[in-house]
C-alpha cells in the first residue's frame, strides 16, 4: 500500500486542531503531579501500550484515566506533541528520554524511525555531531577536522538520506557549499546565509550544566549485530568514532559477529536482537512425535508465545529425525520413508540406509538431496563452522556436509563404536559424549573432535552420567548444564584442550532436559513436564552476575527433543497468526 504524501499531511495537520484543545477530549493521563487531557483513538491509534489498556477492560478504562510510571511530564509532552502535529522534538537533551519512553509507550515510529538497522544508525550519525570553538572557522565556511568529544543532537529532517551525512573526514579545505549542506542538515528549517555558520555554532555550543550523552551510548541502543558490513566498516572509519576506544570497541565485536554469524549458532548478543518491527525474530526451536507426523514449533521470545511450522510427514521415529540450524536456515534430517518410494528404496544397499536432507523454504518443506547413506538410521548431527557434521555410531562413520551445494566428505572415525549421549560445538571442536561405567561406578567418557586437523584426542571422564545434558551460551563463555541441575563451564587452558569448571547447582531432583537458550540476561530452560519439580526447594530464579532470570518451560511429552535458538522469519509467524 502505497501512502500519499499529500494525504499523509492533510491527516496530521487535521490533528494537529486539537493538540492543547479541550474538543472532544476523553481520557487523562497522569504523570507525577502533572495531568494531560488526550484522545483516546489517537493513542489507542499510535501506542501499543494505550491499545493494550483500553482492549483489557481494566478499571481504568472505566474511569477513563491512568497513571504512567517512569516517564516524565515534559517527555510525555513532547510525544504528545509529535503524536498531534508531526512536529520533531527530538534534541541533544532529551533523546535518550525519548527513546526510553517510546519502548514502554510501544510507539514504534518513535522508537525506531528506520525500516533498517543501517538506517537506524545513519539516522544517529544525522542527529549527533561534535562541536568544538573551531568548528566553523569563518564566514568562508572552512571546516575544522578538530573534534571534541561534546555531542550535538539536533532537530533533522526524516527527508535526508544516508548518502547525504557529511562526511567529515574530508580535508580542512572543504569548499563553502559542503559547510552549508553540512548546516542545513542540522538546521533543516534555516535559510542558509553567509552569517548561518555563525548561527549554528551559536545554537549547537551546549549551555553550562546540559546533560551530554555520549556517541558510545547512542549506538548502543543500536543492533550493531544486525548492521551490514558496509555500514560497520564505515563506523569504523568515521572519524566521530575514531578518538574514542569504547565505541571502536563496540563497532569490533560486532564486525567480529558479524564474520561469525553464520558460523556460531547457539546464542545471540545484545546487539542481534531483532526488533518488533524487523523482518525476523529470535525464537527456540522444538519438536515432537504426532503419529505420522513430526509437530515443529518454535518459542518466539518477544511474544512469550508458541508458533508452529510447517508439519513433516514421516513415519520416522524421533531417534531417527535431527533438525539442526545454520545461520537463518532450518533442515531436518533423517530416514524419512514416507518420501521414498519402494523403488528408491530397493537401490539402496540393504546395509545403508538411505538419509534425507530437507529444507524449511517459504512456509514448506524441499527436499535438498537424499543420496546420503549411513550404516543406522540413528544418529547424531551438530553445526560447527557452516557445515554439518553427522556422527552414526555404528560403523563409526563421521561426514561433513555442505547442505548448500550437496557435497558430503568422509571424517576420521570415531575412537567408539558406544551409543552416543550428546554431542556439541565448542568453538572449532566437537565434543561427544559416550555414557559408560568404571567398577560399578556411572561415568562419561569424551571424545574431542578437532574440525582443523580431522583429528580426536580423548578427554578426562567425567564422574556420572551426562544423559540429557545439554549446551548453552551466552556472550562470553559455552555451558553445560546436566539433569541434576548442574551447571558447568568450559575451559580452554590450551587450543586444543577443554576442561570443564563447576559454577553453581541450579535445582537438586533430576529432571529430564530438552534444551537450553540465553535470551537476553535470561536463561530460558525446556524439559519434560514434572509437577514436583516446581516445589524444588533448592529451584534457583536467577544466578548473580550470570543470568537476572532463569525462565523454566515443561513439555507435555517425555520423548526426546530439542530446545535451540533459531531465527525465524515473521512472515511464518504471520501464517500461523
């Protein structure tokens, strides 16, 4: 649908009659002491938060007022202000307030006025600018590279685009038509003159005792994660980001993501947590049995809701069904029978048996290509490094796959042929884990895998069984976290090393996992349903300084499952709705 713009203003500047206007008024909102007279569409119409309210039916509905917390008088008032007229309110001192009050209010086009996260970035880049006693040298327009590290945020116009932000690491002889688009970018609404750089100069030196937010803190609130190399390698160079470490930093470590993204499944940092408004979101993905059929949901964790995908027909068993994720792409694996006939079946060796790769694609299942065999139909699977790595116990058999061009590579064998418990990646290496017993005595024995070298090394056993352990990660380190409740972290005091160090108990029954996802600063744990598992006494809610909440979620199945993060495209959650 396309929006005209002449109607787009005819619609607000109809609005705009009644900012401050007592006509028609019928809701009050309260903030501290301070009360303003609104229009119920118009906020039901603009804030999901006033939307919300008034569908619930609570009291204040009834009473046709409410009292908002955390909010300001003035910021309220300057949204309101936007809201009837359109008008920009934002300035150096009230940005952060302002963004801060459009998240709770759920005001999206305040919250986010970009359909990208480069344009949410640019759009920074627009509103700040350092300012310095040299800034604008002269009446000729000469423009100073010196910088100081005051910031600047400006009234602009939602008009100019990314390739009109003054690039500012241009030499000081910058002719007088550049400082004057420079100045029109900052002061849209000012005729340019040869006295306005003096004007701007005047209007952006800050007054004794403004509140100056830092670059550092504007492009934190941005998803640097989910910016495009190009625009990550402009920050990078910028020179407003140059002179300072914590922002560079900042810009590293999501370039550094950014090379790993699609290599390292299994958390998401901060800054690539999609937005509500974003073509995709983070979720956690699982399965489970419904005679033929093979049920795949998915956790959206914005909505703390379910949304199911597409169906997989299959006599199957789920010993015999993997799903595994790369990047933004689903597949499931296994001995899918229902697609091969009796004649595909007969050219297969009696001694393999035939495994089918198929891909979620556009709201349905393709077959990717099913010419791999394996000596079982039960195996293990894992990412590691964009490829997937299939492990059967039987015959010892490891191969590497490339599900996007078909090839398959066979690996060096397994070190045992011993039924296999869990399997994770951990970096560049692979670990399996193998149940077995020393004198009556439950221990876990561990093969590591080395990806580089095509290599195993075997690894100290660990006291007790590690059946239904499962991993996790958050932005510094990899967990294993077992059905006892243990939690431990891995270590790496050499490259090719990994040991394992206790951090905390999380609950002291045993209860049988299906997975684990860090989501934020919380930990979102899946297991089987067990109604004395709630009465734990020892059941922790949260762990200082490593997860503020620790979310438990139980299935209504006791089959084996999955709970891994998978980003998933809104336009299923759309289909499901």
């Amino acid at each position: 649908m396309v929006i005209k713009r002449e109607v787009a203003y005819g619609i607000v500047q109809g609005l705009s009659d009644f900012w401050k206007s007592e006509e028609l008024q019928d809701f009050t909102v309260t903030l501290g002491t301070t009360k303003f007279e609104c229009h119920r569409f118009l906020l039901a119409a603009c804030s999901g938060f006033f939307r919300g309210l008034f569908r619930s039916g609570m009291k204040e509905t009834e009473l046709k007022c409410v009292t908002v917390e955390d909010i300001s008088s003035e910021t309220f008032e300057l949204i309101l202000e936007t809201l009837y007229t359109g008008d920009g309110v934002l300035t150096n001192d009230n940005v952060i307030d302002i963004w801060r009050a459009a998240h709770q209010l759920q005001i999206m086009f305040l919250d986010l006025e970009a359909d990208s996260e480069d344009d949410f970035i640019y759009a920074i880049l627009r509103w700040v600018k350092f300012t310095s006693q040299n800034k604008i040298e002269n009446q000729k327009g000469k423009c100073s590279d010196n910088t100081s590290t005051s910031l600047d945020v400006t009234h602009t116009s939602t008009d100019v685009h990314r390739e009109d932000t003054p690039d500012q690491s241009s030499s000081q002889t910058e002719s007088e038509s550049s400082c004057k688009t420079m100045c029109k970018e900052t002061l849209p609404h000012e005729d340019i003159t040869s006295e306005s750089p003096f004007k701007a100069q005047k209007m952006t030196n800050f007054k004794p005792g403004t509140r100056v937010k830092d670059l550092f803190h504007l492009l934190s609130k941005a998803r640097l994660c989910l910016a495009s190399h190009h625009c990550l390698e402009m920050l990078i160079s910028h020179p407003l980001v140059r002179p300072h470490e914590k922002t560079r930093d900042l810009i590293i470590r999501a370039l550094f993501y950014k090379l790993q993204a699609g290599k390292r499944n299994g958390q998401w940092p901060t800054g690539a947590i999609f937005r509500n408004t974003d073509i995709y979101a983070n979720s956690a993905l699982t399965y489970r049995k419904d005679n033929k059929n093979i049920i795949v949901q998915t956790f959206l964790f914005s909505r703390n809701s379910w949304l199911s995908l597409p169906k997989l027909v299959s006599e199957a068993t789920l010993s015999s069904i993997q799903l595994v994720v790369l990047d933004k792409t689903l597949y499931a694996m296994g001995h899918l029978l229902s697609i091969y006939d009796s004649k595909i079946r007969a050219s297969y060796s009696q001694n393999r048996t035939p495994i089918s790769i198929m891909q979620l694609n556009g709201g349905s299942w393709s077959d990717k290509f099913s010419t791999f065999t394996l000596p079982s139909s039960v195996f293990s699977v894992v990412e590691n490094k964009s490829f997937i790595y299939v492990f059967s116990p039987k015959g010892k058999e490891v191969w590497k796959l490339d599900p996007t061009t078909g090839t398959h590579d066979r690996m060096s064998d397994l070190p045992d042929e011993c039924s296999i418990s869990y399997v994770m990646s951990h970096e560049h290496l692979i670990l399996v884990f193998y149940s077995c017993s020393d004198n009556g005595v439950d221990e876990t024995a561990i093969d590591c895998f080395d990806t580089r070298q095509n290599s195993w090394r075997r690894l100290n056993n660990l006291e007790g069984s590690f059946k239904d352990t499962v991993s996790l990660k958050d932005d510094h380190s990899t967990y294993l976290l077992q059905s006892s409740g243990e939690l431990w972290k891995l270590v790496q005091p050499q490259s090719n090393v990994v040991d394992f160090e206790h951090v905390v108990k999380l609950w002291s029954c045993n209860w049988p996992l299906h997975g684990a996802v860090t989501f934020m600063d919380d930990l979102y744990i899946y297991g089987v349903k067990d109604d004395n598992f709630s009465n734990d006494p020892k059941l922790r809610k949260s762990v200082n300084g490593l997860f503020q909440n620790i979310i438990y979620k139980h299935s209504k199945s006791n089959e084996k499952s999955i709970f891994m993060p998978y980003i998933v495209q809104r336009t299923e959650i759309k289909r499901a709705i």
